[in-house]
C-alpha cells in the first residue's frame, strides 16, 4: 500500500512538473535561433538577377561601368596637326598664287590668267587692248633699247652700222618688229580663228610639268570653247610679221636663214615669257617674300 501511495504521488508531482518543463523546453528551443540571429547573422544566398537587374545595377554603380567599360584614349596635347610648307592644315590644299599686272614691278602681265580663274572669252575690243598694252607700255620701249643695244654690240646686222645710228637703225626695227607682231598674234589672227591668247597660269605641281606646260602653250591654247587647239595664231602670227619685217630690213638679210632665225627667235621669245609668267608668283613669295609683306 505505501509503495502504490509512493508511486502515485510520484506520479502526481511529475504531472504537475512536465507542463512547465516542456514548455520551458521548447521556449528555449524556439529563442535559440532568434538569438543566433541576433548575434552571428548568417549571409543570405545571392538571389538570381535578371539581365534587366544587372544593367540597371551597372548604371547606378559608377565604379562598375568604368572598370566593364573599354578604357579611352587621353588626347595628346602635343601631338600636331600635319602641316603643309606653307603653314596650312594638310587637309586644305594651299590656294594657287594669284598672277601680278606686273613682274619685276616693270614687265606688262596683261595677258596672264591666275590659276584657277575661268574668265569669259575676251572680246575683240578687250584683245585689242590688251595688245596696245603690251606694245606701248614704258617697258616696251625699255626692253627694245636693251636688245636693240645688244644687237648693235654684236653686229647682228653689219649693215645697219655701229654708234648712235646703228643704234637707232636697230632700235626702230625691233619696235615695228615688237609691234606688229603683238597685234597679229594677241588682236587680229585670234579674232579671226576664235582663240584665246591670254596664259592661263597651272600654279600648282612639280616644278618640271609647270615649266613643260608654260614653254609649250606657244603651241597649245584653249579656243572661245574651252577646247585646247593647236595654236594657230601664234605660229602663223608670228611667221606674218617676220615676213613683213623681210622688207625694211637689209637685202642680205632677206633671206630663208635669216628669217628662220628671227622667226626661232621670236618663239623662244613669247616661250620664255610664258615661263616666266608661271613662275614668277612663286619667287616673289618664296625667294623675294614680296607677297608675304604684302598681306601682313
């Protein structure tokens, strides 16, 4: 009897105790995490991002986009522009030199065409000018006392003499010869067979093809057209007023040989200037700085 009163108050106090006890248990059981949580909290698994996410995350971190961008080039301040020998930027081509009413400050430089200018065909009127020009400017009268006095010098025509009236036998002679030529050649023959006389400068190019291209206009030249022609009226101009020169100059020089000479000469002459006329721009610029001064 007092061993089943024994265990039934046994019994009765553990009834009583478990309750609180379990409960006490898992109370505790359930604040452990809380308290691990609270304390040490664990890292959370990276949660997939979509390809939206990931732009959008990539613009908003600055560092992100410059270290996932392609590095740029930093410009280099000392680097320069490629220069032409004129000082222009190498992709401007440098503008031709202009052709001067004047070489020398002397020489006429009427019938010179700067390059790249197309004028309208001249007139008969504006030929007929330009060649009065080149025959009666002060210079024509210079350049005919220079050559007259050289072919007194050298006897060119023995039978015109020496001194002051071989000088002056010489000297109206080349002025007639001057003269008449500039109007067949510039005025009447080109008025006749539509042909544009005047030079029409290349200004640009090796040296070579602009020397080639001035000495061999005597033979070529653009018609009222535009069209390059075989040069009529320089050739025939030329060999007119040679062959009018045959009849106030000495018999024994009225002759083939003789006048094949002047006729040569003449040609020479006309292509010699034309040369001239081409180059000069670029010695007064470069060489005598002249076009230089004149823009500053």
């Amino acid at each position: 009897m007092r061993k089943f009163f024994f265990f039934f108050a046994v019994t009765f106090l553990l009834s009583l105790a478990l309750p609180g006890i379990s409960s006490q248990a898992f109370g505790q059981n359930r604040a452990v995490p809380v308290m691990l949580a609270s304390s040490s909290p664990l890292p959370d698994a990276p949660l997939p991002q979509s390809a939206g996410s990931s732009s959008s995350q990539s613009t908003q971190d600055p560092s992100v986009r410059k270290d996932q961008s392609t590095p740029e080039t930093a410009p280099d301040l000392n680097r320069k522009s490629p220069q032409t020998p004129a000082g222009v930027p190498a992709t401007q081509k440098p503008k031709p030199l202009p052709e001067p009413k004047r070489i020398l400050g002397m020489m006429p430089n009427y019938r010179a065409v700067s390059a790249g200018v197309l004028p309208p065909p001249p007139s008969s009127k504006q030929a007929f000018i330009i060649a009065s020009q080149n025959s009666f400017d002060y210079s024509s009268f210079v350049f005919v006392g220079i050559t007259s006095l050289m072919a007194e010098g050298t006897e060119s025509h023995p039978s015109l003499g020496k001194g002051v009236g071989g000088f002056w036998g010489y000297t109206w002679r080349g002025f007639v010869d001057k003269t008449d030529g500039n109007y067949w050649v510039i005025w009447l023959l080109p008025s006749i067979v539509h042909q544009d006389e005047r030079y029409y400068a290349k200004g640009q190019g090796p040296i070579k093809s602009r020397v080639w291209y001035a000495a061999t206009r005597i033979f070529i030249t653009p018609n009222y057209k535009g069209k390059n022609v075989f040069n009529s009226a320089e050739i025939f101009g030329r060999g007119i007023s040679q062959s009018i020169s045959l009849t106030y100059y000495p018999a024994a020089d009225q002759s083939v040989g003789p006048f094949m000479e002047k006729f040569g000469y003449a040609l020479g002459r006309d292509a010699l200037t034309n040369v001239f006329r081409e180059v000069w721009p670029d010695v007064d610029a470069h060489v005598l700085h002249r076009h230089r001064r004149l823009q500053q």
